[in-house]
C-alpha cells in the first residue's frame, strides 16, 4: 500500500524515506531471521501472557502530557499555507487528493498526540491520508469523520491469536511504525509494514550472506598463504638450528677464553688488594696530619680570641680611666662650689651676729635692720637658685641656648632634652654654648 503511494515521490524524498529507516535496519534483520521460523513455530506466542502482552503494547504508547495536549481547534486555512502542506501538494495535485481529503487529514492530525504542532510533516499527512482511506474502506470511522483506530486488544486477536504472526514480529513492527506515526497501523497496514520489512531485510540478509562468503574465501586464502610461510619457516628454523650447533662449538671456545681471563683477574685482584692495603696506610697518615692541623687551627683561633679579649679589655680599661678622670674632676669642681657655698654661709653668719651685736646696742633701728637682712637673705637664695640646674636641681648652669639665651641646665642633663626645645620659651634650640660662672 505504502509502496505504491510513493512511487510518485520525487528520488530525493525517497532518499530521505530510506535515510529515516536506515535506523531501525538492525532490529529488522533480527526480525527476518526469526520470522523464516515459519508460521509454524508462531506458537511461542502462548509463552507469554495475554496481559503481559497488552502491557508492552501500551508501554509503547506513551502517556500525553499537559504539552502534548491536541489543540481543541486548528486554523485550516494556515495550514494550507504552511511548508508541509505545499509540499505534499507538489506531489499530490487536487485531482488526485481532493482538499476534503486534505482537510480531514489536517484534523486527524490535530487529534493525535502533541496536536498538529507536533505532526507537521510530509510523511505524516501521507500515512494520515493513506490510514484514513484504509479504514473509510473498512467501515471504522466515527459520526465525525475520523477512523475508529483498533485497539491494542483487537490487533493482538487479528494477528497474534489467529496464528498469522508471532507477538515479537508485532511488537517490532508497532514499535518501528510508532517512531514516525502517532497511531497504531490497521491490519491491512501492518500486512504492508511486514512485507517491507521483510524485504528489507532478506536484502540484508543476502548482503551479509554475499559478504560472508567472500570473507570466507579470504580466510581460505589466508590460510593457504600461511601454510606456505609455514613450510618457509620450518626451513629457516632448520638453518638457524644448524647456526645454533656452530655457535656452540664458539661458545665452548669463548667459555676456555674466558676462564684464562678469569684467572689473570684474580691475578689482578690480589695485586689490588696489595695496593688497596697501601693506599689505606697512606690515608691514614693523611687523617692524623689533618686531625694535627685541626688543632694547630684551633690553637691559632683561640690564641686570636685571645688576643682580641685582651684588646677590649684594653680598651675598656682606657675609657674606664676616662671616667675617672672626669669624675674626678666632676668632685674636684663639686667640692669648690661646695666651699663656696660654705664660704659665702659664713659670712653671712658672720654679718647676722655683727647684726645682731647691732641691734643690742641700737634697738630702736631693729625694725630696719630685720628688714635689710631678709632682702639680702632673699636676694642671695635668689642668685643661688639662679644658677642651679632647672633639671637635676644639684649642679651649676653650664649651657647658654641660642637663640633664646637662656642658661637652663648642666652641660649633663643637656642629653636629656630629646625634644630639641628650650625648656623655658619653648623655642627650637639651633646652637649650644658651654659658659662657666666666676
């Protein structure tokens, strides 16, 4: 049936039909051999269950998603203008498929799984026109117009039970037509489907039984081409048999050679031994000048140790005599402002008794001289705070700092300054000058 219907097909949409094909070619091939069983074997159909059968049947009928929805309505006249359609009609003119024809199909389309998005193809309208005339002819279409599609049970009872077909062949043949067709084939198409299938098939069968034979005509090729090279092998191992019987006999005479050199290295090895032995003194005597120069080095290092600790302590005892010096001298100028101190406290003893041998003679001039005796007592604790340190409160002002002027410290707490300012007008100190008080 399918086969007359495309013989109008141009040879590339052929072309395609058999590329589309090619994929299912290999379970086709299993297919054939088992279906040269006969129909006599087709009782192994009872070897399976009758529910069972069913199952597979609808597994292969997949379960319609909210995504495989048919449309409830489809535009017939945007169909007509779409890609598909144009090309089915530069195939079939209107004289051949009216357009009620093509109408229809569209709508058996829009009824399937997915809707007409999903079924948009030529191949698709062709076996949708073909199956609807099929079952038109049949008397299995519904009050709408659409085929009445048999059931999974009907197609088992027509095939399967009748003992026409074993359920394997129809289980391949329903999965191969529903990878392209969106509804199960009627008997008339199947008997069409298995025909094809078949032919294909035993076309295979008789490729590969061609190919097998020139393989096997290959193999006895091979083989007698290695029966040859055997026969050349078996030469060549008998001559290298003989080469092998030559270089044994060089061998025992390699094996007397090397025992005479065998004997000449122990020869050798003893005098190795003597010069091993000598070579072992000789780097003894070497270790012990080195051990002796080791310690030579040691005794030089610490004689240089030594020498440099005594040159710290040299040093050391140098800048330690300074110190003395200088903190003698520091005593020695101590000791004159102390007596000074001392000196200048007597006479004002002296001159507060000479006072006092005053105001008992003249009472009445007591007031005046009390009062001329604390301005000078003040006016001298005065000069003497004047002239100590404003840090260390013990030692004279010896340090006048420029530019201000001011005479603060001694030159020995002048170290003590790190901020680099004058403690008094806080001005930067830029110069220094040592002054000593008469």
């Amino acid at each position: 049936m399918f086969a007359n219907s495309l013989k109008d097909l141009p040879s590339n949409t052929l072309n395609g039909i058999v590329a589309a094909s090619s994929s299912v070619h290999v379970v086709l091939l299993s297919f054939s051999r088992q279906s040269k069983v006969g129909p006599e074997n087709a009782s192994d159909q009872s070897a399976t269950h009758p529910q069972d059968r069913l199952s597979r049947i609808h597994s292969l009928l997949l379960p319609i998603t909210e995504d495989d929805e048919p449309q409830s309505e489809v535009n017939i006249e945007e169909e007509l203008r779409s890609d598909y359609v144009k090309g089915y009609r530069k195939i079939y003119d209107e004289r051949k498929v009216p357009e009620e024809k093509l109408v229809a199909a569209i709508k058996y389309l829009n009824r399937l799984k997915g809707g007409i998005k999903a079924q948009r193809s030529i191949f698709k309208l062709i076996f949708a026109i073909e199956h609807m005339d099929i079952m038109r002819s049949r008397n299995r279409m519904d009050d709408s117009g659409f085929p009445l599609e048999y059931s999974p049970e009907e197609l088992l009872l027509i095939l399967v039970d009748s003992g026409k077909y074993r359920f394997k062949d129809v289980l391949r043949v329903l999965k191969n037509h529903l990878k392209t067709n969106s509804f199960l084939p009627s008997p008339v198409e199947f008997v069409e489907l298995y025909k094809e299938m078949k032919v294909q098939l035993e076309e295979e069968v008789a490729e590969k039984t061609q190919a097998l034979e020139e393989t096997r005509q290959e193999v006895e090729e091979k083989t007698q081409a290695l029966d040859r090279t055997q026969i050349v092998v078996e030469e060549k191992t008998q001559a290298l048999e003989e080469k092998n019987q030559a270089l044994n006999r060089t061998q025992i005479v390699v094996e007397e050679k090397t025992q005479a050199l065998e004997e000449k290295n122990q020869a050798l090895n003893r005098t190795q031994i003597v010069v091993e032995e000598k070579t072992q003194a000789l780097e003894e005597k070497n270790q012990a000048l080195d051990r002796t120069q080791i310690v030579v080095e040691e005794k030089n290092q610490a004689l240089e140790e030594t020498e440099q600790e005594m040159e710290k302590r040299t040093q050391k005892l140098v800048a330690s005599r300074r110190k003395i010096r200088s903190l003698k001298e520091s005593l020695r100028q101590q000791q004159q402002q102390h007596q000074e101190v001392l000196q200048q406290k007597d006479r004002i003893i002296q001159q507060a008794m000479q006072r006092v041998r005053e105001l008992e003679l003249n009472p009445e001039g007591e007031h005046q001289r009390r009062y001329s005796e604390s301005s000078e007592i003040c006016r001298l604790s005065a000069q003497a705070q004047r002239s100590l340190c404003k840090v260390c409160l013990d030692e004279e002002v010896q340090v006048v700092f420029l530019p201000c002027k001011h005479m603060v410290t001694c030159e020995g707490c002048v170290s003590t300054l790190h901020w680099g300012k004058c403690p008094i007008c806080k001005q930067n100190i830029q110069n220094k000058i040592k002054v000593s008080l008469a």
